[in-house]
C-alpha cells in the first residue's frame, strides 16, 4: 500500500539557516511527488511537484526537492530560512490514477530570530 | 487564480445535529476532495468525487456523507455529530483525475463539536 512518512514532526531553525525537510514514500510505481505548506489558518498550498524528468524539483518561494528513487525520498530543501516560511509542510505522493493524494503526517518548521 | 472556497471558517455544533460543510470551486474542475486534518495525522481523506452526481468514499468515510448536485459545489455533510468529528475540514479540487494534477485547497473549516 502506500504511504508517506515524514520523520521529523517538529523542527526549529533559526533564521539564515538551511532547512531539509524529510519525506520517505512507499509507492511500487514511478510516483507522483508534492511538497505543500499551510500556513496558521490557511489552506494548503503548492510548493512543488516532481513527476518525470529532473530529479531536482525547483519550486515557489526558493524551495527545491530531489526525487531519490534509491532511498524512496523526497526532501525539501532551501538554503536561507526567512521568518515567513515558519509553517506546517506537507508531503504527498499521488495513488493511481484517481487523482488521490496520500499525505505524510506533516512537519511544523518554527524559524527562531 | 483557482479560487476554492468554503461556507465557515469557524462552526461550533452540538453532539447529534446535522451539519453541512460547503466547498464551491471556480475553475470549472473535475475532481473534489473532502479531508479532515488532525494533529499527528496529517490529512486524511473522507469523500471525493469525480463527476457531478458521483462519489467515492476515501480512507475515512463512516460518519459521513457527500452531496454534488453541481459541479462546482461539493457538499460534506455530517448526518448527527459527534465530539470526534471535531477537526479541520479542508476542501480540495483538481482539474482531472490525472495524478500529476495539482490539488487546490480551500482555507478551511474548523468544527468544534460539544
């Protein structure tokens, strides 16, 4: 079956600093990979999405991933913090073709001044 | 933009009563989702559908029920409330059932049910 897990459920950086964020996916095909943030009180939002091609996704807001077929691993990453991107990041892998997401548990990311 | 809005951002209800969430979306999509949000859980998937007047129960349907008369309304309705249904409801679309599609979120309804 699949399944998404991300490991850390909290993480805290500080300002400046490089951010990863883990994803490990389950998915006996080639999968369909999203990154999403929600931040306080808001719905979610598309960061990137990998299907085909590139392993490094550049995404919106100066966020990429690397799709790692090998490790089954998705992470997201950027090289400099800003206080805004404190949020709750998702991670996500299409089932099928039904158009279903099945999403990991997420992770809260506080950026400290 | 894909807009994608929902009827409360906030409802407080009691244990029993019938409660309806509404999701309209503005961009003509196909699909729509139905999740609830939890701590530690992520988000889980209760209804979706396909199509006007089609459903598909996702990971977590029992307690609930899905009307779509339109295809730019999605309706979750709770047939008698109970504490557990307390959560974040979230809305969702996309344009087909391809699973390179984007989803698009509304911003969320939260229920409190006493």
């Amino acid at each position: 079956a699949q399944s998404v897990t991300q490991p850390d459920i909290h993480i805290t950086v500080s300002e400046g600093a490089s951010l990863e964020l883990r994803c490990n996916y389950s998915y006996g095909a080639t999968p369909y990979l999203f990154w999403y943030v929600q931040s306080p009180g808001q719905g979610l939002q598309l960061l990137l999405k990998y299907f085909s091609g590139d392993t490094l996704v550049q995404g919106i807001k100066g966020f990429e991933a690397e799709f790692k077929r090998s490790q089954s691993s998705f992470n997201l990453r950027k090289p400099s913090v800003h206080w805004s991107d404190a949020a709750e990041y998702f991670c996500a892998v299409g089932a099928g073709n039904t158009g279903k997401l099945i999403f990991g548990q997420g992770t809260t990311l506080q950026v400290k001044p | 933009d894909v807009k994608v809005t929902q009827s409360s951002r906030y409802l407080v209800k009691r244990t029993g009563e019938k409660v309806f969430l509404e999701c309209v979306q503005d961009m003509d999509h196909e699909n729509m989702f139905w999740y609830r949000q939890d701590p530690g859980l992520g988000l889980r998937l209760i209804y979706f559908s396909y199509d006007v007047k089609m459903k598909e129960k996702g990971d977590i349907p029992e307690g609930y029920s899905v009307s779509r008369e339109k295809k730019e309304r999605f309706s979750l309705i709770l047939e008698s409330a109970s504490t557990n249904q307390t959560s974040m409801y979230l809305c969702a679309s996309s344009h087909s059932s391809d699973s390179q599609e984007t989803q698009y979120f509304g911003p969320g309804t939260r229920l409190l049910v006493l």
